[in-house]
C-alpha cells in the first residue's frame, strides 16, 4: 500500500500460522488468563456495536447451567458489507479456533455457525474445513463440535437473538433484552455470539500475545479492522487496516478524487460529508463500523442514497414493532412527498423527530439504528433532499 | 419469599418481588401506563411500543411490559421525552390504520380509538398509508371476520391462538411493510384449522377481528308477523351480559335478560339450560352403556374414555387434532342443538305452530356456536334447527339499540315449555359444570343416592386449573348396575385447547386411564367464551364463574333427571334416554379434518 496514513496490516489472513499449536497453548492456560489476555488487548465485537469480547465470554462463564452454547455469527447482511465472506473463504479454521477457545472458557460443549442464507457456496468448503477441524480437536483431546446452520436470507436475522429465533426454527424476530445472550441466547441457555471477525481476532490475539493487537489503532479502538470498501473508488475491497484513521485519510487512499460522502457502516450507519472528513474518526470515537465503507461521488445524488436505504429498512424490517414496521415505511414516504413537493419541506423536521423517535424506542438495532443515515444524510444534504 | 427489588417511579419508592415488570412496578403505585399489545393472559411481546418509559442511565426508552424492574432503578413514566415518543407511536398505528371508526363494529370498545382519544391526537401526523396497502377482508367464515385494515399487528390474536389454544391457526406472515397475520397458505379462516373459538376476537384490541354478527337478521325476523321467534339462553350469558349494559362482572342479570328479550320482541324466551338437563340425562346414560359394553359385555370396541362434546371449537379441534379419537366423543349435540332439534318439533307439535314459520334464535357465550348452527348435521328437525346464533355482545348490542335501560328493568321468568331448568344446567357454563352436573345425574342413577359430597357441590372438579383430575367411587349399586359396584369412575376436565392437548396427549399415550372428559374449549368454560364481553382476564372470568356457582345453589331443582320439563319431555316425546327418537334428533356423528 502506498499511503503514509494507513497501515495495512496482515493479522487475519496470514496463512503462515500453526492453528493446532495455537489452540493447543491457549487449551493449557486456565480461564481467567484467557479472559485477561483478551481484556487487555481492548477488543471490541466487530459486527459495529463494539462490545468489549472479553467481558461477553465473562459474563457467560460466570452462569451457573452446564448448557451454554457460542455462536459465531456469519449473517453478514449490511449493506456495503462482504468482509466475513473473505474472511471465512480464506481462514476459517481461525474463525473455529476462536470458537474453540471461547467454548473452552465459557464450558460450551457445541458451537453454531449461523451463515448467510446467500453465502450457501461456501458450505461445502466450510464443512470439509469443519472436518478438519474436528479431526484437530480429537487429537487435541478436545470434546467441542461445530455445526453449520443455514440462514434464510433475513437482515434481521443478523440481530442476534433474532438469529437464535431463527436458529430455533421460529421466525426471525428480536427478543426483548433484558435478558441478554449471556444469560439466555440459544435455546433459552447462556450463549456467547460473536462475529465472524471477532473470533478471528480473538484466535489472533492469542497467536500473538495482547499486546501486539493493542499497540494498533487509538484507546477506544484498539487493533485492526477489515473494511469492505465499496462504491466510487478506483481500489474496491477487503483491506485490513489500523483503526483510528480519520475519513479524510481513508479518502485519501480510496476515493476517487471527487468523493462528496463517505457511508460508514452501511445503511445503518452514518453518512460523513466532505466537510466533516477531517474531523471524524473511524472508530468507536468517532463513527463506528462493522467494516462497510461506501464512497459516493459528486455523480450520487443522496437522496437516492437515502430512499435505497430506507427500501431496504422498509422491506428488511421484521415487522413486529410499529416504530421500525410503520416509521420506515414514513420515513421513505416522507421523502419522497418532500421530494414531489406534496409535502413542505419543513415536513423534514417532522420526519427527523419520528427518526429519533425510533432511534430510542425500537425493540432491536435494526430500528433504532435507521435514524443514522436518515440523520446524517437529511442534515448534510438537506438541498438535495429537497429539490 | 422472592428477592425484593427497590426502585423509583415517577419520584415515588417502591419494592416489588424480583421478576416485576417496570408495567406492573407502576401499576401498584396507581400509574397508568397505556398498553395495546400487552394482555394479561398472554406471553409478554413488547412489540407495540406504546408502554415505553424513560429510565435514568438508558440512552433508549424500555417497553414497561417487557422490562424487568432492577435494583436502583429509576423510572420516569410522564415525560417530554416519553409522550413525544408515544403519541408519534400511536400516530404511525393510526397510519397503517383504517380509521374510518364511524362505521366500525368495534366503535366505542377499541383500544386504539381510546389511546387517541387519551393522547387527543388530531390532525394525522404522517401520511396514511392505508391507501398504498392491499388489506383484505376475510368474511367467509361464518363466525369470525378478519380484517387487515383494522389490524395493528399487535399479534394478541397469534398468541392467543398459540398459547392458549394450541392452534396457531394465525400467524405472522412476511416482514417489514408487508408484515401480517395470516393463515396458513393465507387460506381464508373458514378453510384453515381455525376452531372458531374467538378467543382471538376476545383479545384482539381492534376490530381486526370481530364475530360475525346476525343482529338485522334476528331483527327482520322479530318484525316479521308471520314468524314465530324462540329465543334461547346459554348458561353463561346470564353472569356475563350486564359487564357490556354497565354492570360489574359477576352480577346475575337472569330475570332482567328474559324481561328484555320478551321487551325486544321474542315470541317465547327459553332457556338452553333445558337442553343442558336434556343432555345429562342423553350423555349420563351413553356413559353407562359404554361402561355397561365395557365391563359386562367385554365388548373390545367400545370406546372409552368418553369425551364431551358440547363445546363446538373443541369438537373442530379434535376433528383436526385427533380424527382418531372421533368414535371417543359422545354422540350427544350440545345443548344449543338439541334445543334447536325439539324447537322445530317437540315444542312446536306442543304449540301447533308450523316449524316452516319457527325461527330458533340462540344467546351464546360463543362464536363457534355459529359455526355449529351451519354444520350440516344440525337439520335434523328437517329445518335449520337453529337459524340465527348471536353472541353475548350482539344481544347487547341490540337491547342498546332498542334503547332500554337494562339496568332498571323488572325480572320476569322463562317461558314454558323448555324454559324450566335445574342447577346442573345452569353449571354447563363454567369449566368442570358438566362433569359435575352428570355426575350428580349418574351417580344418582346407578344408586339410588345423592353424589357424597356437601350439598351437591362436587368441588374437586370446580376451579381455574388448566387440567383437573377427579375420582368417585360407586358403592352400594342398585341391582340393575351392580357391575359398577366398587368402580372407582376416574374423570378429567380441562378447559382451554391447549390443556385440552395435553389430555388428549396423555389419552394417546396410554398415560390418562379416565373413563370420562369434560372439555371446553375456551378457558374458564363457556364464561371465559369467544362470545362474551371484551375485556377478558383471569379475575373477570373467576367472578362470572363464581356467579354461575351461586345461581345453581340458589336454584330450586339442583339435578337435570329431577327437572320436571325433562320428566315430561321424555314422557310425551323421546320416551327414554339414548332412545330412537333422541338418536335421530339429538345426537350427531363427527368428520375428520385435515390438520393443515
């Protein structure tokens, strides 16, 4: 990579890695290490909320039942998003690895990986990497099994106890938390569900020590992160890169000279304008992201950005709670009466109360989080919304 | 003792038992918090979002009914920030709603129209979307009518159909804008495994579903000169018809109901309580024949456990649930259609009037009840037996129409004949009534002594218990029945189609060794009935059935076979119990349904 800013690193994809020595020496330290180790090291779940790993597979460690399950979590279904894809065509025995060493800590006896429903291509190869796997942990003497269970092709299925739903064979819908997966996830059972990035990392940091992954990217974001970098960019792609750069720096190195926006975390993200590239962070400082970077040039015009998301959040929605069933289905309708001009466009305020409504009543992350791009997109481009 | 959890809602300290929602926390300090999908029978959704509270240190706004309470917490229920949030919620409900309430069957008992009417939301604040939706009616059925456009998706009605009753006959159906509740295949309810039962009607906040009502028919029929119009009464509209007409639940309105109907034009008003003696005494001896077949005559295909069958949305539960345990319920109509059967016949041979002109109205607790009435087996009389079922709701809808004052009215007593009951009869309408009334009958029968228990009351099979096992045995037989000499007579009552599944279950598995099963199918009995007034809940149930246990204490005649008009009928007409005659009038045979 020829930038000054960003530092492309090699962490998760480096073949050159004994998965069995590994797994072997984490197996033979005890419990509280492992969870130190990953506490120290900073990292944060990579699906976008960012929360810290190691205290899900403490707090899961810590129930009383014998039954606990970890799920790795392969509904990669933001939009912009393709990097858990890349990440299990290329290296899933570390995705496994981390699973391996998560159901160790938490007492897990079985794992899930919930996939994709439009990832079906890559079964066949996970399951013979499973056997692999398998094969790995009967000489390692360990007593842990993974299955693979396919999506359905729902968004919502990537929330995660509406995955657990789904996995259960009920419809995809979010549960109301309190409880949290750590004490009732899969099957009613305490359940660590992390990303497939997350437990990538999570092998990694115990290949190289905590260290290593802490010195990388700022105090709120520690590490790297693999981005899936889409839209008008001469270099699109899955790059691995230190968190804590500023948009500015990332357009740099991708855009195309004429970048107006940059979408972080895809559509239930946040939209940056020009104007604020250099003053936002990409990161849990800033604006955080599951890794989906979309660049648009002066040729978009974000209003159609904006109605291609709310579609998506309209259709994707599951339906069950009236502020993400019927406020995306306003929200579009909203924009395009402004837009028609049937409606005044201070009917644009009316829409961004509704959003924020949302925003803090919504059952899950789906709903609350479609005030991100409505927000960030109707307040920096208000003009293009409007006429 | 559960652990005790300190909280603060809205200034005001409260300690409630670990496990309470923030809803209930605040209700015990006298705070309302509005709520539309949250329903005291069922599982807890937190779906609809209109309970939301702010809460000191949450970033988002918790739904009360789904949030446990937590040490420390801080609660604020009447904000800036919360009635914002509630009245844009209510206000996108209203958008996806046809709100034409005018001319809503559910105008002025809906849920909805009272939460805007208690925000005072005026002007609609987004667009209305009903336009950009393809909402259907289901009118096919002849007891429950769906309608999307009135559905705000709270999903009561699934849950109620799932929980209660076991038959997820509704479900939801797509997501995001086209999210629905639907049948399977989006068949139309009439063709699905839909019971009929109308606990979702029950439940539903709306009017999505509503029962299918026959009030003008009943009325075209009153004011036509040429027709005579019989009315009967099931046993538990009498507890439950004031709660809709102003009165609290549990009040007997008996003498007002028959003065009203007699007010509103009815020819003659009857009682079901008549056929409900009538079918003691037809379901008392089948159950002594069949125990007769299987202890003397070793016969190996009689049936036994025998099942009741009065509750017609358990009789289409087993038809698709069970078909093969069809040959396991008894042959007897229930009482409504054994009333119809001997209207159009007995009474009218009694009366001199033609059946052609009869038109036999029913008063039930039930909307399945109506889909009964159009079972091609109920025409037994060589007519419709009975041609109009109206629920509880409906009858007050009328008296309302016809602009009395319920409440005032004088009691007047039924007419005669098939107007005269006893206890046993009236007991039909609570869960375990049946049971109970044929046991008084056939103990009785068989020995020539009352049932051994305190005056008559047979309390083992009384009470809200989802399932409840009794034992009596039979001592001292007169010598007809000596073969039952010692029996102990094992019975089981469950109300509710879910609990209903677990005697079945336990039936097919060789776990539930009863001779007899008293099934109803909504919970409580016919009082907890898809027919009777909306709200229900465990409480208003428990108070109508204690009514119904007052009524039939504070009855003269406490046993059908001692119910003279049952003395008289059997006399003149049927001659005996399970005779030709009743055979051909008032017993039935069952068709098998598909489970899907």
């Amino acid at each position: 990579m020829s930038s000054n800013f960003l530092r492309r690193v090699d962490l998760i994809f480096d073949k050159d890695c004994d998965f069995k020595q590994v797994l072997q020496s984490a197996y033979k330290r005890n419990n509280d290490e492992i969870i130190n180790e990953l506490l120290e090291s900073g990292l944060k779940g990579r699906g976008g909320a960012g929360f810290p790993t190691a205290l899900k597979w403490k707090f899961t460690s810590e129930q009383p039942e014998s039954e606990k399950y970890v799920v790795c979590n392969a509904d990669e279904g933001e939009p912009g998003t393709f990097k858990d894809r890349e990440i299990l065509f290329q290296v899933p025995l570390k995705v496994f690895g981390g699973m391996a060493i998560c159901a160790k800590v938490i007492g897990a006896k079985e794992g899930f990986l919930y996939l994709r429903g439009e990832y079906r291509f890559l079964l066949n190869e996970l399951q013979r990497q499973l056997d692999i796997f398998h094969a790995i942990l009967d000489d390692l003497k360990i007593a842990f099994r993974v299955k693979v269970v396919m999506g359905s092709g729902a968004y919502i299925c990537g929330e995660e106890s509406a995955l657990f739903e789904s996995m259960e064979g009920d419809r995809g819908e979010p549960r109301n938390k309190p409880p949290y997966p750590t004490v009732s996830g899969f099957r009613k059972k305490p359940t660590v569900i992390n990303n497939v990035e997350t437990l990538v990392y999570a092998f990694m940091i115990f290949r190289y020590g905590a260290h290593k992954f802490k010195e990388l990217g700022t105090a709120d974001s520690r590490g790297s992160k693999v981005f899936s970098i889409s839209g008008d960019t001469p270099k699109p792609g899955i790059y691995e890169l230190e968190l804590g750069m500023t948009v500015d720096q990332f357009v740099q190195e991708f855009g195309d000279g004429d970048t107006k926006a940059v979408q972080v975390g895809g559509a239930s993200g946040f939209c940056v304008p020009r104007k604020k590239f250099k003053d936002t962070i990409i990161g849990f400082e800033g604006v955080p992201t599951g890794g989906s970077m979309m660049l648009f040039n002066s040729s978009r015009s974000m209003y159609n950005v904006l109605h291609n998301y709310l579609e998506f959040f309209e259709e994707e929605s599951c339906g069950q709670c009236t502020p993400c069933r019927v406020g995306c289905q306003q929200l579009k309708l909203g924009i395009e009466a402004v837009k028609r001009g049937d409606k005044h466009a201070n009917y644009l305020d009316q829409l961004q109360k509704l959003a924020q409504t949302m925003k803090i009543t919504a059952k899950c992350g789906l709903g609350q989080s479609v005030a991100n791009s409505f927000f960030s997109i109707v307040e920096n481009f208000k003009e293009e919304m409007i006429y | 003792m559960a652990k005790q959890i300190n909280l603060i809602i809205d200034g005001m300290p409260v300690t409630v038992d670990e496990g309470t929602t923030i809803l209930q926390a605040a209700k015990k300090l006298n705070i309302h918090i509005p709520t539309l999908c949250y329903h005291d029978d069922l599982c807890v959704a937190g779906n609809c979002r209109v309970c939301v509270v702010e809460m000191k240190g949450s970033r988002t706004l918790p739904a009360s009914c789904a949030t446990p309470v937590a040490e420390g917490m801080e609660i604020y229920t009447n904000t800036i920030k919360v009635r914002t949030a509630r009245k844009h919620i209510i206000d996108l409900l209203l958008s996806e709603h046809n709100a034409r309430c005018t001319t809503c069957y559910k105008n002025g008992n809906c849920e909805l129209q009272d939460l805007a009417s208690e925000y005072k939301i005026s002007e609609p604040m987004f667009i209305d979307l009903v336009p950009y939706k393809n909402y259907q009616v289901d009118a096919f059925s002849p007891s429950i009518i769906k309608d999307d456009s009135k559905c705000i998706r709270c999903q009561r009605c699934v849950r109620t159909c799932e929980e209660l009753q076991h038959v997820s006959a509704l479900g939801v159906a797509y997501k995001g804008d086209k999210m629905k509740i639907s049948t399977f295949f989006e068949n139309p309810m009439f063709e699905v495994v839909c019971t009929n039962c109308g606990q979702c009607v029950n439940r539903c906040p709306t009017g999505a579903l509503i029962e299918r009502n026959y009030v003008d028919e009943v009325w075209q029929a009153i004011f036509d000169p040429e027709k005579h119009v019989v009315v009967q009464t099931a046993p538990a509209v009498r507890v439950a018809l004031g709660e809709d007409l102003g009165l609290q639940p549990g009040e007997i309105v008996t003498g007002k109901m028959v003065t009203v109907l007699k007010r509103l034009g009815f020819d003659s008003v009857l009682d079901t309580d008549f056929a409900a003696d009538l079918t003691i005494m037809e379901e008392g001896f089948e159950l002594l024949g069949r125990l007769k077949k299987a202890l003397v005559d070793n016969d190996p295909n009689v049936k036994l456990p025998i099942a009741t069958s009065c509750s017609p949305a358990w009789i289409k539960f087993i038809e698709h649930t069970y078909p093969e345990y069809l040959d396991n319920l008894s042959t007897c109509k229930s009482p409504q259609q054994m009333f119809g059967a001997l209207a159009k016949t007995y009474y009218a041979q009694k009366r001199k009037l033609d059946p052609a002109k009869i038109v036999s109205v029913s008063i039930m607790p039930c909307t399945a009840k109506k889909f009964e009435a159009d079972r091609p087996e109920m025409r037994s009389s060589g007519f419709k037996d009975v041609d109009y079922v109206l629920t509880t709701r409906e009858l007050a809808v009328m008296i309302k129409q016809a602009g009395i004052d319920f409440g005032s009215l004088p009691e007047s007593h039924y007419d005669s004949i098939m107007g005269v009951s006893s206890g046993a009869g009236v007991i039909f309408g609570a869960t375990g009534g049946v049971m109970e009334a044929a046991l008084r009958t056939a103990y009785e029968v068989v020995t020539g002594r009352e049932v051994p228990f305190n005056g008559l009351n047979i309390t083992p099979v009384r009470g809200m218990e989802g399932v409840r096992e009794a034992a009596i045995k039979i001592e001292g037989t007169k010598p007809e029945w000596s073969f039952l000499e010692g029996v102990e007579l094992k019975t089981v009552v469950a109300h509710g189609l879910t609990n209903a599944k677990k005697v079945m279950d336990a039936v097919r598995d060789g776990k539930g060794k009863w001779h007899f099963i008293e099934i109803m199918a909504c919970p409580g009995g016919c009082i907890g009935g898809g027919g009777q007034p909306i709200p229900t809940n465990e409480e208003i149930r428990r108070k109508r059935a204690e009514a119904i246990y007052r009524e039939d204490a504070g009855m003269p005649i406490r046993k059908s076979h001692e119910n003279p008009e049952i003395i008289a009928v059997y006399k003149e007409f049927l001659h005996e119990p399970n005779s030709h005659k009743s055979h051909e009038l008032l017993h039935t045979h069952y068709k098998a349904r598909q489970r899907y």
